[in-house]
C-alpha cells in the first residue's frame, strides 16, 4: 500500500496532463472547424503588426482576406494588409493593397490617405497624379479620381491644383460621405479652420 501510495502523484499528474492536452487538442479541433476564422487571423494580424512581425502579419491578413473575400470586413482587411506591407517596405504590394480597399469601400478615407503614403514612399506620387489627371480627362465624373488627386496633390505640395481638385469633387459628390473631409481639405468644414498647407 506504501509503495501504491508514492505513485499517486505522478499518476495524478500524468491524468491531469492527458486531461489538458485533450483540452487544447478540442480547442484546436474546434477552431479549425469554426466557420469565422477570419477575425481570428485579424486578430492576429494586428497582434504581429504591433510587435513588428510584418511578415507574420502579412500572412494573418492574407489568410483572413481568403477566408472572408467577399464581407464588409474585407476592406479593412485589405487595408491592414497594404499597411502591412507598407511597414515591411514591399511599396507596390502596399499599393496593390490600397486600392483593393478602396475598390471594397469607396467612401473611407483613411484607405485613401493609405495609398498617398505608399504612392510617396515609392516615389510615385508624379505618376499616380499623371495617371489619375489622365483619367478625370476621359471620363470628368469619375469622383474617386477628383479625390485622389486631390490629396496627392496636396502631398506634394501643389495648393491651388489640390482646392481645385477638392472643389471638383465636392461638385460631382455632394452627398458623398467623403465630401466632409474634402470640405475639412477646402477649409469649409463646419467649424472648421482647417487650411491646405
């Protein structure tokens, strides 16, 4: 009975280890059978980003974007992901990134802010204003466009050429949810004494 008695506690614990590993054996089964495993890697995503892993948050995002292509999240997803990129210095990817956000949700304006900063970092902001002038010369109605120039003309420190822009886009959609903060860009938001620089 002595000799029983000594063994209990290593019994004891190899029964509870047995216990916890099934445990986290179920937790792992039932996560990879949930149906929203998107906001997990999101999740994740964020967890990566704030520690500087931006391979690894690259990876969460991506994942989550598979599981969840088509859902009023996917835009924000798409931006964390070019925000991502942008921190690992993958400059076209961040693009990339940006405008799938904004072809998700046109009426977000950080996603828009999001891709001047990548079109600067890359050095491309010329080329973004070449391109998207080009555009608002084949088809003047194009909103999206207005803008877009509208900031990155205000990037790069061309004042009147960015109230033009604002102005323009503030004609086309004037029932935009963007044309706030184009006002707030104009120095005509309610209140405001918000000026280009």
């Amino acid at each position: 009975m002595k000799r029983m008695a000594q063994y209990i506690p290593l019994l004891m614990a190899f029964f509870l280890a047995c216990h916890f590993s099934m445990q986290a054996f179920a937790a792992d089964n039932d996560y990879y059978q949930m149906d929203d495993n998107a906001i997990y890697h999101f999740h994740q995503g964020e967890m990566w980003m704030s520690v500087g892993q931006y391979g690894a948050a690259i990876r969460e995002f991506q994942i989550a974007i598979r599981l969840k292509p088509e859902t009023a999240m996917t835009s924000s997803l798409y931006n964390d992901l070019g925000s991502a990129y942008l921190e690992a210095r993958e400059f076209p990817r961040a693009i990339v990134s940006f405008q799938q956000a904004i072809k998700l949700n046109p009426n977000f304006s950080l996603y828009y802010e999001n891709l001047v900063r990548a079109y600067g970092k890359e050095g491309e902001i010329q080329s973004a204003i070449a391109q998207l002038h080009q555009a608002t010369q084949n088809n003047h109605n194009d909103v999206q466009a207005w803008y877009l120039l509208g900031l990155l003309y205000k990037a790069n420190g061309y004042k009147t050429a960015s109230r033009n822009a604002f102005q323009t886009f503030v004609q086309l959609a004037p029932s935009s949810e963007l044309t706030d903060v184009a006002k707030l860009y104009l120095g005509k938001g309610e209140g405001s004494q918000t000026t280009l620089k």
